[in-house]
C-alpha cells in the first residue's frame, strides 16, 4: 500500500557537520582515541549547561543508571527505592542489580511521571532513594516532593534521559537531586550515537562513581584524601592499581565526545523547535478523543504522545491500523512499552497480577503511544497525522 505521509520515528540525528568535527579530530595529528582531553571538555560544558557542578561521561544512559546506584548503595547502604511503573527497564534494572528492592508508585497523567502524592505514600523508614522519571520531556518535579525528601534525608535520583534540559522553576531538571543521569542515544535531544552522563553537586558521590567508571581504580578518584587513604590502609599493593570496589569499565571515547561538543552546541534551537512542534500537534488533535492535558510548563519535548481519554479496544485497534496503513511510525506504551510491572524481567520480584495495582499506567499501556518528533519534521506531516488521528471512528 502507498505510505501516504510517510513518518518515521526518527530523523537523522547525526549530521553531516558532525562527522566533519570527527574528521577534523582525526586529522590532526596522531590523537588519542580513548578517554582523555575531549572528554573532560565535554563535560566540562554539559556541567555548564545543566547547572550542576560535576558530570561523568560513559558509554550509554543505562551506564548511568547502573553506575548511580551503585554509588547510592555504597553510600547509604541497602534498602528500598521507589520506581515508576512508567520508565525505561534499566531504572529498574539498576536498582535490582544493586540489591535495592523496587517499589512501585503509580503515575500522574498529566506528567506521566509518577504522582507526588502517591510517592509519598510509600515512603518509610527503608526508603533510601526515590527514582523520578521525567518522561518524554515532561517535569513532575514538586516543592512538596522536594521538601519532605529534604527532610527525611532520602536521596533523590533523576532520569533526564528524554528530557534534556526541561525545567522546574525556571532550573534545569538534572540539577535538583544527589544525582542524574542523561543519555545521549541517537534518537534522544542530542546524541554521541551512545552514551551517557551522570550529573551531581555532591563531591563525595561524584568521587565514587569516577571510580566506578574504570574499573574501581582509586586512582581515579576525585578527592585527593580518597588516594592517601587508601595508601595509607593498603601500603602492600601499588597505588597505580588499587581497586576500592568491584566495578565496571563504562568509559566512553573521545570520538563520541567530538560529536557531543559539536551537538550541544545546537541543543537549545533543536529543543525550542520539539517544543513549537508539541504545541501544533496537541492544537490540532481532537481533545475530546484524545488526551491532550499535560501539564507543558518547562517541556523539553522529546515525542508526540497520544493516548485515549477512554478506554475503548475497538476504537485504539483503528487508530493503530491508521497508523501503520499511512506510513507513520510509533511505539506502543510510550516509555519503555508501558507498563513495566507486565515485564518477565520483574517475575520473582512482583507478583504477576500487580500491575493491575497500576491504573493510570496500565491506562496508557493499553491506549498509549508516542510518535517521533524531532527538529526537521514538517509542519504538514504534524497537521496530516492530526487530521488522520481525528478522522478515526
């Protein structure tokens, strides 16, 4: 059948002034490839535009993750953290690798972030840290949230990974909590086809994980008294090789920081333009046949959601088909495939009936999708879909 709008997820995300950055790199002289000048410089600027004072490079934004909470753990011990329903799997994944128990909080539709309200309720003594998804460029951040952590000393991890530089309050999201973590793959705000970063103000978590990053090696430790302690504890093994913990090698390259120089540079632009693009989509799609309330203060809009304001399997298997007949790409479940507590990854761990727990999640597993939007798409092809998604009965 001819595609009659032909829309895919993504467009390129790589461009041809990137790769001349990486040529000209190349070039010059006999460069080092690996981990090195680029890299620091990379994230000297991504600190800079986030607002935070200390970020990490490595090779994906599930890197991130698992190297967060292993830091979290060696902090503060082990215990519960509360999770999305909604989320990408290694939010999860990390937490349990960690020996930390998930525990689950449902969603708030307007943010599709988990409800402030809802986490609170499940704070308890155990709790060590709340794992705040933003998704798809939305905030769910709340003075309320921020306030009553603050007061409980349970530490607040961010996933900006789809949402580079949304706001709360005017500040970036990425700057509120211990730690965050952004990931640059190629479909995301900006890429280094893969990678990753973790953000923190905190001197003493960020000299953890920089350890963490290679290997556990103190040397490359961020404080100077983590060296000469170790030194001291540890006289009979060379301080070139001592190992604090038992880690990973998630460096990144300094190719991939050439590109993300290159990118950031054009970040803002790029996410003014996803942003005028949810403006006209959500302008023009039905609002009585499809959610279109979120809450849009302080997006950084990473993809068009659409969801059914009513539950209706006939209906959502039209839409679907619509889709699919005119060329137009999508993902079901939004972030992740929906609802994560559906997944065989958390059998043993949930019991197989608890996502029924989870309405306003399983609501957008079941009638829930997102489609691409990114910096060169066409203003026609958002009104097209817009006019085909109203047209369904």
């Amino acid at each position: 059948m001819t595609k009659s709008i032909d829309y895919p997820l993504m467009d390129n995300n790589i461009l041809r002034e990137d790769l001349d950055a990486v040529i000209a790199f190349l070039q010059n002289g006999s460069p080092r490839l690996t981990q090195d000048k680029k890299v620091r410089e990379f994230e000297q600027k991504w600190s800079e535009w986030v607002g935070i004072k200390h970020s990490l490079f490595v090779n994906s934004g599930a890197s991130a993750n698992l190297a967060t909470i292993a830091a979290l753990k060696h902090l503060y011990g082990a215990g519960e953290i509360i999770v999305p329903p909604l989320t990408w799997v290694s939010d999860i994944s990390s937490v349990i690798w960690n020996g930390f128990t998930p525990v689950f909080a449902d969603i708030n539709p307007r943010t599709l972030g988990m409800a402030d309200n809802l986490i609170l309720e499940k704070l308890t003594d155990k709790t060590k840290a709340v794992f705040l998804t933003y998704v798809l460029g939305f905030n769910c951040l709340t003075d309320r949230l921020l306030n009553e952590l603050k007061k409980r000393n349970i530490a607040l991890i961010e996933d900006v990974c789809e949402s580079h530089g949304a706001k709360y309050q005017g500040k970036r999201l990425g700057s509120f909590g211990l730690a965050s973590n952004f990931s640059f793959y190629y479909a995301h705000h900006m890429s280094t086809i893969e990678g990753g970063i973790i953000c923190t103000n905190d001197d003493g978590f960020y000299d953890i994980v920089k350890m963490l990053r290679s290997h556990g090696m103190v040397r490359e430790a961020y404080l100077d008294n983590t060296k000469q302690r170790y030194k001291d504890e540890f006289p009979e093994v060379h301080p070139e090789f001592t190992f604090a913990f038992p880690a990973f090698n998630i460096r990144s390259t300094e190719i991939n920081a050439v590109i993300g120089l290159n990118q950031i540079s054009r970040l803002d632009d790029n996410i003014e333009k996803r942003n005028q693009n949810l403006s006209l989509f959500l302008e023009n799609l039905d609002s009585n046949k499809y959610y279109t309330d979120f809450d849009c203060e302080g997006m950084s809009n990473y993809a068009f959601v659409l969801v059914l304001r009513e539950p209706d399997e006939k209906l959502w298997g039209k839409v679907c088909d619509a889709l699919r007949e005119n060329g137009v790409e999508f993902r079901q479940g939004t972030a992740g495939g929906g609802n994560m507590l559906r997944q065989p990854y958390l059998r043993g761990f949930v019991s197989a009936s608890e996502y029924k727990q989870y309405a306003k999640t399983e609501h957008i597993h079941q009638y829930g999708l997102y489609l691409g939007n990114y910096p060169t798409l066409e203003k026609e092809k958002i009104l097209s879909v817009c006019k085909l998604l109203n047209g369904v009965q």
